[in-house]
C-alpha cells in the first residue's frame, strides 16, 4: 500500500527575499500562457491561406488545429507531474524554447503533411507552458492574494483571444501565413532568457521517478476520445469508426485509472479527488465548460443563417465574451478574496444562467443588441465562476503537486469543451433535421433552425443550475485557517 501526501489544506509557504519577486514570475508565466494562447487566434485565422498554398482538403487542413489541440491536451497531465518532478522552471522554459523551435518548423514547412507533424510537436510544446503556468503564478502569491493574481492572469488568456485573430490576419494580409508561425519564435527566445534570470530554481520531488505508463496511456485515452468526439459528426456517431474510437479512449482512460492506483510514484495521485473541495471544484468547472463552450460554435450559425449576417460582421459579435472576460477577471479575483468561493461562484452560475436564458429567447429578425446582451451577461456570469472556483482548487491541494493540479485544470477545460461542442453541434443537427423534415440543416427554415438553438441554449440552462448545485451545495464550506504567508512560488 503506497503512502499517499495530505491533501485538504495547502503546505506552509515560506516568504521570499524579494517582495517583488511574485510579480517578476507573473511576467514571465502570463508571457507564456499569451503566447500560446495569442497563437491559437494566429492560426486559426491563416488556416484558408496555407490551405491554398498546399491545395489541401478542408478535412486535412483542420488537422493542423486538431493535430496541436491533441498533443496538448494529451500530454497535460504528464507535462504537469514532470514539472513537479524535474522542477516547475525549468519544464516551463523548455516549453518555451521548444515552442519557438517548432513555430520556425512550421513557418518552414514544405508540405501539409510536415506542418501538420511540426504542429503537434508545438502542442507539445504547448502542454509543457499551459500546465505550468497558472502552478508558477499560484505558488507565489499568497493565499490572500491568490484569486486577484489567476484574475490576472484570466486576463491574459482573454486578450490574447482577442488579439489573436487581429494579429494573425494582419500577419497573413501583409507578409503570409509562415510568419504568423515565425512571430513566435523571438518571443519564445527573449521570455526563455529573461525566464531564466528572473525566475528561481524550483525544488523537485526527491527519488520519484516518472510514470511512464500512466503518461502513455493518458496520451492514448485523451487522444482517441478527442478523436472520436471531433470527427464523429463527420463520420456518423453509430459508425463503427466513431463507436471503435471512443472505446479505444475509454478502455485507455480505465486502464489509466488501474495503473495509478497500483504505481508507487503516480502521475495523477487520485487521492486528491478524496478531498470533497478538489473534486466538487473541478466538477462544476467541467459543467460551467460544457455550458458555455456551445455558445461560440453556435452564434456564428445563428448570426449567418437566422439573421443574415456577413462573414466579416460576425466575428465582431464573438469578441464579446473574450472582453468582458478581460475586463472582469482582475475584478473577480480581488472578489473572491474578499466574498469566498461559493458565494461568488453561485452568483456566476446564476449569471450564465440568465444569459443563456435570453439566448434561448432570440428573435428571429432584427438586431443583434438582443445576442450581444446576452453575451455580455455570460462573460459576467463565467469570469464569476471561473477565476473562484480555479482558486479554490489550488486552495485544496498542497503546493507540491501545483504541477499536477494546473494540468488537470487544463485537462479538465479541453475535454468539457470539446465534449460540450460536440454534444451541442450533434443535437442541433439532429433537431433541426427533425423539425425540417429532413435534409441538410444549413438549408432548414428559420423556425426549425430556432427549435435547434433553443434546444442546445435550453440545455445550457439546465447544466448551468447542475453547477450551481455542485458548487454551493455539494462543495464544502471552507475550513477557517491562520492565513498563510507569502510563498516562494516553489523557488529556492
């Protein structure tokens, strides 16, 4: 029987030297988290452009997001317990450096097929710098001043958003899509140096080694489940293909699960799942994605079919949430401090509830004004539940498996939102069809085009109060404690 770390209370930090030093590794980790997500928006937008340069397929283009997502998501968690591992610093740099090595692979590459390879091996990259950077910024601050700093740093997440689809098609416009790969390269090179100045050396566990079964099985589960969650609309989702490739992900996941409980040196130690905060916390964030995620793929849908509007008009509708997001998230965080996780949190989900209520009550005709407001009251309602409940489980683990904890944060995003789109893009379909009478979706007529968005908005109603519930009633009240000093961020 292995022996197993308390969980439930954080460790004791010790105060650092510097008291600027928690904002010296904010710098260099909201510079990574800004990169990687500003890149996403680059890319996305030079997607039409590469496809014509390499006549290649839309179902083979797509691979070049899909390839990156996968390798992301796949090896979250084992990016996360190598940092805990090897130290938190030095993982998170070599992402850096890695990213900008493999962003000059793509600005190269001679075909699809090697942008494609040269994409997932910046997601892995990627993974190295998403499940290390919000650990980095939690470690540092205290726990008084927590929720402010992961505001912060929702921030960050959120202009880069924002920015990425301006700055890649300026980008791609002005001197072709290679660049908006290269552009990452002398931000990766300056952040890896001055990371390396700025940033102490972190402490590692000692004589454990890595999981390196439990990471390849993690890469396998998370892979083939994302797999046949993206492609089974395109390949039917009773197909043997779709209902082979999820099974594959499951089996991966349960045998995941076996060999963690029987390692001695986990990478995931699910004894952290015992403690009510931890789990109740990552659960109602896994609802709060798959509420909200179907918003983004549905919109455009909505704005294009049911209200007429040109391609170049709706993305300006979309920056919506991403804004308010920007703008609340500090805000947030300071409220957390102050108000506690499960008020502020309840009033989030009650928020995304009523703007998802008034997306379900759409026009048919008219302005847009009724779609923005309601927007606008979602990014309120997720910037309230959010920034809290991400805090709250740092709150519930201790700091030496951050590492962990930031990835399954990660992890446990990418999959409710995957999940929840692909629910929601199923169901929608399979509404409106019926409400049609049959044949293509994108040629039913208004009002059964509405019965599928109500459907979908309807639902995210409903999984917003299934959050509400986990997050005020199912999760604990806090536990008062002897307010913790300032920590060192994992820095000797």
């Amino acid at each position: 029987m292995r022996a197993s770390p308390t969980v439930g209370a954080p460790s004791a930090p010790v105060p650092p030297a510097d008291p600027t030093y928690k904002w010296k590794a904010m710098i260099v980790a909201g510079s990574g988290i800004f990169m990687v997500t500003l890149d996403g928006g680059i890319v996305n937008v030079a997607l039409p452009a590469l496809a014509r340069e390499f006549d290649a397929a839309l179902t083979l283009t797509q691979w070049v997001v899909l390839g990156y997502v996968l390798a992301v998501t796949g090896l979250l968690l084992p990016a996360g317990r190598l940092a805990d591992l090897r130290g938190r610093r030095e993982v998170f740099l070599s992402g850096f450096a890695a990213f900008g090595v493999a962003s000059v692979l793509c600005g190269l590459a001679p075909s699809m097929g090697v942008l494609i390879a040269a994409r997932v091996l910046q997601g892995a990259a990627g993974a190295l710098i998403q499940a290390n950077g919000s650990p980095l910024i939690a470690a540092v601050f205290p726990t008084s001043e927590r929720g402010r700093a992961l505001g912060l740093q929702g921030s960050v997440v959120s202009i880069g958003l924002l920015s990425g689809p301006v700055v890649g098609g300026f980008i791609t416009q002005l001197v072709g899509w290679r660049w908006a790969f290269y552009v990452n390269a002398p931000v990766a090179l300056l952040a890896t140096v001055v990371g390396l100045r700025l940033l102490r050396r972190s402490p590692r566990a000692k004589a454990q080694p890595f999981d390196l079964r439990g990471a390849v099985l993690m890469v396998a589960g998370t892979g083939a489940t994302l797999v046949g969650v993206t492609q089974g609309s395109d390949w039917g989702w009773d197909s043997p293909e779709t209902l082979a490739t999820i099974g594959c992900g499951v089996a991966a996941f349960v045998a995941f699960v076996v060999a963690q409980v029987r390692t001695a040196s986990p990478l995931l130690d699910l004894v952290l799942f015992r403690t009510p905060a931890f789990a109740a916390a990552l659960a109602s964030a896994f609802l709060m994605f798959i509420t909200i995620s179907p918003v983004i793929l549905m919109v455009p849908f909505y704005l294009s079919l049911v209200l007429h509007l040109p391609a170049g008009e709706i993305g300006t509708r979309l920056i919506v949430i991403p804004a308010i997001s920007a703008a609340m998230a500090p805000v947030c965080g300071v409220l957390a401090d102050r108000m506690g996780v499960r008020t502020l949190a309840g009033i989030g989900a009650t928020v995304a509830a009523v703007g998802l209520s008034m997306l379900v009550a759409l026009p048919v005709s008219g302005s847009t004004w009724p779609l923005v407001a309601a927007l606008a009251v979602i990014g309120v309602g997720q910037s309230l539940f959010l920034v809290p409940n991400n805090s709250s489980v740092y709150g519930a683990a201790p700091r030496e498996r951050y590492g962990v904890v930031g990835a399954t944060i990660a992890l446990n995003r990418n999959m409710a939102q995957s999940l929840g789109q692909a629910i929601a893009g199923a169901t929608w379909t399979v509404v409106v069809r019926a409400a049609s009478g049959g044949g293509s979706e994108l040629d039913a007529p208004v009002e059964a085009l509405m019965v599928g968005f109500r459907t979908v908005f309807g639902t995210g109603v409903a999984c917003a109060v299934v959050a509400f519930i986990v997050a005020v009633i199912v999760r604990p009240a806090p536990i008062a404690s002897t307010p913790a000093a300032p920590a060192v961020g994992g820095a000797r």
